[in-house]
C-alpha cells in the first residue's frame, strides 16, 4: 500500500512537479535586471554567489499553486571558463540543471545575442526566448519573425518590454509550461554541421560507454561540444585528458578538414548559425536613421569635447552625491544624539542603571547605531547615481575616455569614478569598485581609494594649519591633497610591479546604446544596495564600536583615559613615533583612536591635552540631553560627530562648544608640536590606516579580510616612511 | 594590416587573431572572428582605446589589442 502511494506520488510528480527552478541568462545590457525586477517585483533577494563577491538575485513565488524559483545568473557573452561571472554562470546551469531558462535577448542586437543562446541550447535545458526592447526594435523599423526563431531554434519565444511590463505574464507562463516534464519540449538545438555533429555523437558514445555522465544525461551533447573544445574544466572535471585516444580519433577529421583550432571552428560555426538566423528572421529597413546614440556620442565622445564633457559630469555627479546626502546626514545625527539618546537615558534613570551601562548604552551602542545610519545617505546618492550612470550607458562611455589615463597606472578607465568619490568619503567610494567587473582591476581601485584625501581628515587638517601655517593655508591643505594623488600614483605603479604581477585585465568593452533607465528600477537597485550596507557593514560597526568602548573603559573604574587599555597601548606605541617629531602618548593616542574615523583625532587631542575642560562639559551634557551631541569628548560622541564632519567639511569649526574646544586643543597643539612635525603629523593623519568603515567596507565589498589587511599594511609603512622623511628631512635643511 | 591601423571611418575584414588563450576567447565570444567585417568609429579623445563597429553593436578595445587582430581593408 505504501509503495503504491510512493508510486503514484512518484508519477504525479514526474507529470507536474511541485516544484520549478527558473534560471534567467543572457547577454550584459540586454535588460536582465529590469526583466528580473518585473517578474519578481518585491519579492526579490539580492545576495552574494558563495565565495565570490558577484551579486546574486532570486525569487521565490507561488504560480498556479506551485513554488517557483527563480535565479537570476550574471549577465555573460558566453559561457566560456574565463571570468568569474561565465563560471558561475555555467556551473549553476551544469551542476544544478534548472528546469527551464528564460534568456534574455536584446532585440535590437539579435546576432550577437543569439551566440549565446546558441550556447545555452547546447546544455539541452528547455528554453524560453525573451526578445526584450522589442518597443525600441520596432522602433529602429525592425521587424522581426519570432516564430521562426522558436521553430529554427526549438524553444519559445516571447517579445517583451521590460520596463513597460509587457509580455511578462505571458513569458512566466510560457516558461512553466516548457519546464514540464510531462510537455517535455526538445530543444532540438541547431545542427552544427555533418562534420561536427559525427564528431559529438562518437564523443558521447565513448564518454557513456565510460559510464561517466557527471552532469547528467542531457548535458553530454554540451559535454562533447567542450571536450572538443579542449575546454580545461570539463577536462578536468570528467579526468578526460586532452590526448586521449577517442578523443583524438573524433576530432582527426575535424582538424584536417578544419585546421587545428577546434574552439575557433566551433565559435564560427554557432556565429555562422546566428548570423543565418538574423539574416533570416530579422528585417531591417533599407534607410538607416542617424540614431540617438550617434548623435549624443558625437558630443560625448568628441575629441576636445569627451574629457571636458566627462569632467563636468563627474563633478555634478560629486557635488550632487554629498550635497543630497549631508543634510540627511546631519539631521540622522541630530535624531540620533539628541532625542534618542535622550530618551535612552531618561528611561534608564528611571531603571536606575548602574553609570557604567549608561555609559555603555549611550557612548558605545547608541553612537554606533548612529555611525552606521550616517553612512546611508551618502551610499544610497552614490548608489543612485552608480545606477544611473550604468543604466544610462554613459558608464562606459566614461571608461572608455579615462581608460588611456587610468591604464597608465595600471588601472582600467572605469577605476576613476570611485577614486574620486574617494575626496567625499572613501566608505562610498569603496562600494562604488563594484562597477568594474575584473577582481584584479577592483582590489587595485579599492587599494588605492585611501590616498584620496576624504572630508574627514579635513578637520584635522583645518585646526593644525590654523596654528601653524594660517598665512598660507590653502597651499598647504592642496599640498596633502596632492600628495595623496601623487602617492596612488606611485602606490599603483609599486603594486602593478608587485602584488598584481602578470597581465593586465584587457579592455574589450560593449559600448551599449544611451538607454532611460527607469524611475521605479533606480529606486529598487538603489534600496537593495543601501538594505545590504545597513545589514551586513552594519553589524560590524556596531560590534566594533562597542568593543572601542570597552577599550577606552577597562580596566573597570579607569579614572583617566591615560590609564584606560587603549591609554596603555598609546602609552607603549608612543616611541614609534619619535622619529617623526610627535612621540607623545596624547598624539599616539588619538591617532589610534583616529582609527575609527580621522576627524576623531581632534576631538581625542582635546580629551587628551584639556581633560578638566572636557569633564566639566560631560557632567553638563549628561543633565541637558540636548548638548548629548557636543559632549565630543567622549568616543561616543565623537563616533557620532564624525560621519557629520565627512560631509559638512569644516564641522569641527561650526559646533559652539567645538570652538571651545579647538581653542584650547590649539593652545595645547602650539605648545606640543612644531610647524615640522605638525606637518608631518597632518601627512601621517592623511595616509596612515583607512578608517574602520572603510575596513569593514572592503570586507564586506570583497569577501574577505585580505585587501584590507593589505590596506592597513601598506599605508602603515607609507605613512611613517614619508612623515620620518618629511620631518628628518626638514630637520637635515634646517627647518623646525 | 591589423585593425589598428584602419582610420576613424574605414572599414576592414578580419583575417586572423593573432593571439591565444583567455583573450582569444574573449574577442571570439564579443563577435571578433574570421569574415567578419568591422569599421573603426572613433579613437578616445586621449588616443587609445578605439570604438569599432562589429555584428551591429558598438565595441571598445585598445590599441595593443587591436594591433594583434589581422583585417584586409574593405572599401
């Protein structure tokens, strides 16, 4: 009775199953992911493929009573092993054989899009077509015979447009329907020829013969097709060796009909089938129009016009980022240190809590939340922006102007954009690398985004050029700011040499049409960006916080700050820094405590040198929960302060009790420190460890503690090698 | 003749690649094969990369890359 029930269950499953798995591939800027956002709207989750930092989306969903998954896999040219999005794109079509895939085609770009389906209909995975900007096709005065491609190719085809929704029902519908395996509808995939096909049959003869058929029964006809190939995974994969006997007999009359290179024989062969197949089924009129595109990169891309064109995009693009963020900024800030904390600390009297959990809830807990929630403004802008300039094409078109410049350094013309958020602030500016596509090109931007000199140090900046250089000022804070540029220069050329030997990614770039990215996909890419910062970097600046706090409160009932463990650890690495003309323990100290955010170094200074001033204003700050901001003394408060002085540049000099502040840091700076080393003090401040943001940033970013380990250890080393030369060296001449 | 010494506006047939490996594949994969014709569109204002037009959409690559793709020039 019960292998009965087993075995109807068996069978109805095997007629209906409960279950469908949708993959969606196709080409980069073939609209994927707007053809993703409409299918799946809300219900859509942005995460990461395991192991590599390439974003992953998916959906679930119920459709006439069954669970649908779909997964939307990295917009690829092909599925060749060569760039991590290929891999991961074919293994999980390999290895987890969905039951359907809907590959998304440009319409207006039909043959090189058809290469690769081509390719996914070698996988023998049934197939659904959706010939996507069908509106912009026709609008060209294409016209295009759908029903030939579906009978020619053996699959569906459903004419959409994503940003209008249309045929979206139909495409979800049509794939469910293929993915049946009750309907099972044979892609009978194009034929590549008498000579190809009589070399596939006798490698998948020979290759079950083996009994090995890894990736199941289907996928030996795209297993032989790779074998001949001498693609090195499947190789490795199925222990074929390149020289095997079968092997070298099916393919001998291949490469003496042919020639010996059988990859470009069968690259030719899927292009000669798709150039057939446009040929035949796509009708475009006779007279061409001057299209859009044209026109607007005879401007953009102009010779003496391209750069200037460039330049000022990216500075609206810049002022726009931190300009639409700062406000946001300073009033999250304001929420957060003000009635928030207030609150906290109202309900916890009324608990009558112990000082120290006070202390805790508000200085560690509470102003780390707020370091964390200051950041999403200028994410989300910086997202916002990233987005359109993708979505609108002009991103490659700003590569494809810089790249001569960047590759100088080693860089790819796209390692711009983010090296000049990086002057904002470098926590954007490390998310933003997620726009270049090589690993290689993207750790060598996140690298060198440090040396640009973000609105957070300016503070520091500001108060030691007010003691020391007030007459000429603006000469120097531009020399720090140059001297980061020409340092990322000469770090990029030292890396390129080093950690980053070998070939240099090329440059083989589409260079897609101007398209209107819509409203409503903006908004979500941008969400789903700022929804991953907030809970993944998110934890860690809490979790960091926190233990900061302990740092500056153990050994319990630490009276000074000096006897506190992080006092202790400035104590002991006060010597290091001698040699650079500043090594004093209160220096150490709020370099150290920089570390969280630089401008931190002022407010620490303050602490440090004037800690009776500071007492006073605690003690008053805690009975009037509106001056909680101002306390700055404090980690906490100071955590909390420093994201609003990224973006409202000369913060520090703006705060009331701040300017009391300075006063008498600046009293204490004048008497602890000479113009040299001041100078050599802003130099090490400007280069040395990127703030723990930005740490956590290109964790987060990359998967992996190691390029910010390689962060903290090169700037490090920078930082006292040019502050010991700066200060030695102007001692040598004389100066100080 | 390679394709990077067509001028903005010339056209060319592509004869040979001549290189191998992870950049072969990927010309091959971005429509860079034998017979086909490609036209060089502009040059980047700083000289390098160019814009070439191939199987109807646009393309960019640099000059060391196109220097190794073989044309014949077509009128």
């Amino acid at each position: 009775m019960a292998d009965k029930e087993n075995e109807d269950s068996q069978k109805a499953a095997s007629d209906r199953k409960a279950s469908l798995v949708i993959a969606v591939a196709g080409n980069p800027n073939a609209g994927k992911s707007t053809l993703i956002n409409a299918m799946a709207g809300t219900r859509l989750q942005v995460g990461n493929w395991p192991g590599v930092t390439v974003e992953k989306k998916s959906a679930e969903f119920e459709y006439s009573g069954r669970r649908i998954t779909m997964v939307d896999l990295p917009g690829t040219y092909s599925l060749s092993p060569y760039t991590q999005e290929e891999i991961i794109a074919r293994d999980y079509l390999v290895h987890e054989r969905p039951d359907v895939i809907i590959n998304v085609v440009d319409a207006t770009n039909l043959e090189r899009n058809l290469y690769f389906t081509l390719q996914l209909l070698e996988l023998g995975i049934p197939l659904v077509m959706a010939l996507n900007m069908y509106d912009e096709a026709e609008q060209k005065g294409f016209r295009i015979n759908a029903e030939m491609i579906a009978s020619t190719l053996g699959c569906a085809v459903i004419p959409t447009v994503a940003t209008k929704g249309e045929g979206i029902d139909r495409l979800i519908e049509m794939a469910v329907e293929f993915a049946d395996p009750s309907k099972r509808y044979s892609s009978a995939s194009a034929s590549y020829g008498e000579d190809i096909e009589k070399a596939v049959q006798t490698v998948v003869e020979n290759v079950r013969h083996r009994g090995g058929k890894p990736s199941g029964h289907e996928a030996l006809r795209w297993q032989a097709l790779k074998l001949i190939e001498g693609d090195e995974l499947v190789l490795e994969e199925t222990g074929i060796s390149e020289d095997e006997v079968f092997l070298e007999k099916a393919t001998h009359h291949l490469r003496k009909a042919h020639g010996e290179d059988l990859e470009m024989l069968l690259a030719d062969t899927r292009y000669g089938l798709a150039a057939g197949l446009t040929r035949e089924a796509l009708q475009k009129p006779e007279k061409r129009k001057r299209e859009l595109t044209e026109r607007i990169d005879a401007v953009v891309l102009n010779r003496y016009l391209g750069i200037p064109v460039f330049l000022l995009s990216m500075w609206l693009i810049f002022k726009l980022t931190f300009d639409i963020a700062g406000p946001f900024t300073d009033w999250l800030d304001a929420v957060i240190s003000g009635p928030l904390t207030r609150w906290a600390l109202s309900l916890m009297t009324l608990i009558a809590v112990p000082d120290w959990t006070v202390s805790l809830v508000t200085e560690g807990m509470i102003a780390g939340v707020g370091a964390v929630l200051v950041f999403l403004p200028p994410i989300f802008a910086m997202m916002f922006f990233i987005t359109l300039l993708e979505g609108s094409g002009y991103m490659a078109r700003a590569a494809f102007v810089m790249d001569r410049m960047m590759h100088a350094i080693g860089l790819h013309g796209k390692s711009f954009i983010p090296l000049l958020l990086g002057f904002g602030c470098n926590v954007p500016a490390v998310y933003a690398t997620r726009t270049l596509e090589n690993p290689r090109d993207k750790a060598l931007t996140a690298l060198l985004i440090p040396l640009m000199s973000c609105g957070a140090r300016l503070p520091v900046y500001v108060v030691f050029t007010g003691v020391f250089f007030s007459a000429y000022a603006g000469t120097v804070l531009w020399s720090l700011y140059l001297l980061g540029i020409m340092l990322a220069v000469m770090m990029g050329w030292i890396f390129k040499k080093t950690l980053f030997r070998g070939e240099a990614p090329v440059f083989i770039m589409e260079l897609p049409p101007y398209r209107l990215p819509s409203v409503k996909n903006l908004l979500i890419h941008t969400w789903e960006k700022g929804k991953h910062y907030l809970i993944k970097a998110g934890t860690f600046i809490l979790a960091i916080s926190i233990f900061i706090w302990f740092g500056l409160n153990l050994p319990w009932g630490v009276e000074s700050k000096k006897d506190s463990y992080l006092g202790l650890i400035s104590q002991a690495a006060a010597p290091v820094f001698a040699p650079l003309g500043f090594g004093t323990w209160e220096a150490a100290s709020s370099l150290i405590t920089g570390v969280v955010a630089k401008e931190i170094v002022v407010s620490t200074m303050g602490e440090v040198y004037a800690p009776k001033a500071c007492e006073e204003e605690q003690s008053e700050a805690l009975t009037v929960g509106e001056d909680l901001k101002e306390i700055g003394v404090s980690f906490a408060g100071a955590l909390g302060e420093a994201a609003k002085n990224v973006f409202s540049t000369f913060g520090i000099a703006t705060i009331s009790a701040g300017e009391e502040d300075t006063t008498g840091i600046k009293a204490a700076i004048a008497r602890n420190f000479t113009p040299l080393s001041a100078y050599a003090f802003m130099v090490f401040v400007l280069l040395y460890v990127p703030c723990l943001i930005v740490l956590i940033a290109m964790r987060h970013e990359f998967g992996t503690w190691k390029w910010a380990g390689v962060a903290i250890a090169y700037q490090s080393i920078l930082a006292w090698t040019v502050a010991f030369i700066i200060y030695q060296g102007g001692r040598l001449i004389g100066i100080g | 003749m390679t394709l990077a010494d067509l001028k903005p506006g010339q056209s060319g047939e592509i004869v040979k690649i001549q290189v191998a490996g992870a950049l072969k594949r990927r010309l091959m994969d971005m429509g860079v094969v034998a017979g086909t014709t490609v036209r060089v569109e502009k040059v980047a204002p700083l000289g390098d990369p160019l814009e070439v037009l191939i199987k109807s959409y646009k393309l960019s690559l640099r000059k060391s890359e196109a220097d190794k793709i073989d044309v014949e020039a077509v009128a």
